[in-house]
C-alpha cells in the first residue's frame, strides 16, 4: 500500500521503517493533515495520522474522491476522526488502542512530583547560585488522598503506583474494571470532595467536554492538585486559570491543552504565542506544561509503529482489523 504519512518527525520515520522493514511504501509529509493539507493524500490508498490532525467530515470526503480507503491512527484517541462520516464514505480507521500505559502514568506522577516538590524552580535556582528553601515547600505523598478519573489501561496503572506511595486511591469509572490492590471506586463527587490530587485518565467525548468545569472546581478541596495527561478539553481551562488566581487549585500539571493543535510538537521558540490563555497559564510558578509528550518513550514509540504497520496489513489482507475504530 502507498500510505501518506502526516504530521511526521524524525522520530516517526525511524521507528515507522524500522517496523515496516520495506512493506509499504511510506511517503512523510511534515503537514498536520486538515481541509488546507488534504490535496497531498492525493495518489495513496492509506493516510497515517496523529493526534492533532483533522479529520472531520470535508477532509474525509476530500481523501476519500482521492480513493484513500484506510485511516491509520498512530495514537489511542480517535476524537479528532469523524467516525460516522468515514463509515458513510467506506473509509475504515485503525488505531493503536494501547502501546505503554506505563509511559503516560509514569509522566502523570512525573508532573505530580515536580509540582509538588517544585522542581522546575528549584532547577533555575541552583543554577543561578540561589540554594534558597523559600517557596520550595512541599509535601509528603504518603497518606495524601488521590482521586482517579477513569480506569482504563493507564489510570488502572497510575492508581497501582500511587498506592505504591502509599496515597489513599480513590477512583471513579462508568465500567468498574478490575482495580490494583489499595485502589477503591467511589462517586465522581466523593472524588471532587476528598482528593488532594485529582489525575485525569478518561478519553474526551462530547459528554465529559469541560469536564472539569467551573461549578465542579468550587466543590474541589482548597489547594487541589489537578493532572492532565489525556485531552485537553476535558478541562475548561478558562475557568481553571480563575480557580489557579483564587488559590482554588493550589498547583496544575498539563500535558494536554484544549487548543494545542496550533501549538504543540512544533519549535515556535522564535515566534510570538498568539494564544493568552495559554500565555496566562504560563506566568503561574505553581503550572507546569508539557508540550504532549507523556508517550514519548522509546518502548511506546517502538509499540506504536508495529502495531500501526500490522494493523495496515491486516486491513489490506481482510479489510477488517482487530484494531478498527467501530
Ligand atoms: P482506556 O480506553 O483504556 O480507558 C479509558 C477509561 O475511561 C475507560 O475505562 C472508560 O470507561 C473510562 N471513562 C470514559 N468516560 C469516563 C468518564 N466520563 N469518567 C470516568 N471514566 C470514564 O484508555 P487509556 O489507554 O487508559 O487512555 C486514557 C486517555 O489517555 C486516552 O483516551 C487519551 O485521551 C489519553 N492519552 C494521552 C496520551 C499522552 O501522550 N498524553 C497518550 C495516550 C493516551
């Protein structure tokens, strides 16, 4: 198959022709796939995408008259297909449902100890000679309250190794799955009440859109924690900024952003941020971003690829795959 390979990086193509050893033909095109970029899915059979591509209804009808059959996700998420529009036009999506739920967890906890133990300042300080302990305050995990939202692959592995700090875990999720030991189900709202630290591990639907949301922060501990490794709109981020100014939440982990789209995987170090929201979250100490790089591990990337590549030849043997978006 000749497949369109959008939105790549260096770090793509290694892993990618590592794993497709000369089966496919592989074309890498630095472009974000949208309605601007869809003409260069021209003359391939399947295009390979990533978080922050679109492909909503006119993008898919757009590829689709190219005769483009198979949308290939290089990611678990898939809220950025439009899945009714792709059936309609006969085009099938694959994804990669799981490659490391240790490397998103273990950047969750990641964020929570630099937060909390303030490393990213105490970073600058040494190395501007300042060994001052002022503002560098923080606290002990053990015995804290951790509240879990969603239980699939990487929460269920982030609530194991929180309790493994010895934190009091408490998680809520629709379809209760088996839990680690120490971990409990409790209500969203037991969660909300409780949690010193509240980690996000659920995908983004329509129904859970903000939801972390201006009415459910004022119900949130004094002081919280709130961890962001999965989108970034299940955030209302304006209304977490108010919560940040207040004191509401008292640190804020993101590794996702509701319009990171225009952001994130580029070096725009010599450019001017257009976007105040984010800018404004950036002037708090207590914030710490990172650009979506919670997979970025060499055994997630390596999982990645050959699920992506053995999900395409799947498709072009039986136009089913195990892996297909329903
Ligand atoms: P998963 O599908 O294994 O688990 C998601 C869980 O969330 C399911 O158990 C589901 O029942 C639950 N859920 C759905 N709606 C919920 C709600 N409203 N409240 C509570 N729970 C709810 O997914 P997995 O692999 O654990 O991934 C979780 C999310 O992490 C993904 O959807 C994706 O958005 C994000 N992610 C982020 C990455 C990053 O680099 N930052 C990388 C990979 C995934």
């Amino acid at each position: 198959m000749k497949i369109a390979v959008f939105s790549a990086k260096r770090y793509d193509r290694e892993f990618l022709d590592a794993a497709n050893a000369g089966a496919h033909t592989l074309r890498y095109l630095a472009p974000h796939l949208d309605a601007e970029t869809a003409s260069l899915a021209a003359g391939f059979d399947a295009v390979c995408v990533f978080v922050n591509d679109t492909l909503d209804a006119s993008v898919l009808e757009t590829i689709a008259a190219f005769g483009v059959k198979l949308v290939a996700l290089r990611c678990a998420g898939f809220n950025n297909v439009d899945t009714a529009a792709a059936a309609r036009l006969g085009i099938g999506v694959v994804r990669v449902p799981a490659y490391s739920p240790y490397a998103v967890a273990e950047h969750a906890v990641a964020l929570i100890l630099a937060l909390n133990r303030k490393l990213h300042r105490a970073y600058n300080r040494v190395r501007e000679g300042n060994f001052s302990l002022e503002g560098l305050l923080g606290f002990d995990l053990h015995g804290r309250t951790v509240g879990v939202i969603g239980t699939g692959r990487i929460g269920a592995v982030f609530a194991g190794i929180m309790c493994g700090f010895g934190c009091e875990v408490l998680c809520y999720d629709p379809t209760h799955s088996p839990l680690p030991a120490g971990a409990k189900y409790v209500t969203l709202e037991e969660i909300y009440e409780r949690s010193d630290i509240i980690s996000l591990h659920c995908p983004l639907t329509p129904k859970n859109h903000h939801l972390i949301s201006a009415g459910v922060l004022a119900g949130m501990k004094d002081g919280v924690m709130i961890i962001n490794t999965s989108r970034g709109a299940l955030l209302d981020t304006r209304a977490v900024i108010e919560s940040l100014k207040s004191g509401k939440v008292g640190a804020l982990g993101l590794d996702v952003y509701e319009e990171e789209g225009d952001l994130f995987f580029e070096d725009l170090s010599d450019k001017i941020i257009p976007d105040d929201i984010f800018s404004r979250l950036l002037t708090f100490p207590n914030v710490i971003i990172t650009g979506h790089q919670a997979f970025f591990t060499r055994e997630a990337l390596k999982n990645i690829a050959a699920t992506t590549i053995g999900n395409i030849a799947e498709w072009e043997k039986t136009r089913a795959c195990k892996n297909a978006v329903k």
